[in-house]
C-alpha cells in the first residue's frame, strides 16, 4: 500500500473465474482511493501499481509498510 494525506494506492491480487468457478485469468492490479472525512470520496483501478502511483503523484517512497491479516 501507498499513501500520503488523503491519497492511497492499493495492490491487490485480481483473479477472475468463469460461471464454474475455474480461474480463467489472475494478476497484479492496484486500486488508487481518496479518503476524506473517513470516507472514500474516489476510487479507479489501474492495471498496474506503476500505473496508479504515475497517476496518483506518489511514488515508491510512500510505500506503507502492512502487517498482520
């Protein structure tokens, strides 16, 4: 995860599945989300992490370093 003031930057695992539930295609996304007032205000996705910090303005040095479930 990335962020600084209201601005987050998600990388999330995608996995996509067909109607039986068999995985038909799976990879890297991230998910750029402003928060304001404890809400989320915007969300987009991106296709890649890269991607979402050069839309974003942040950059690898916002990393926010996640622990625990």
């Amino acid at each position: 995860m990335f962020g600084r003031g209201e601005t987050i930057v998600v990388e999330q695992r995608a996995v996509w599945r067909d109607a039986d539930g068999n995985i038909t295609s799976e990879r890297e996304i991230a998910t750029f989300f402003v928060v304001r007032d404890g809400k989320v205000a915007r969300l987009v996705r991106y296709d890649s992490v890269e991607e979402a910090l050069q839309a974003t303005a942040l950059d690898k040095g916002d990393l926010i370093e996640v622990t625990g479930p």
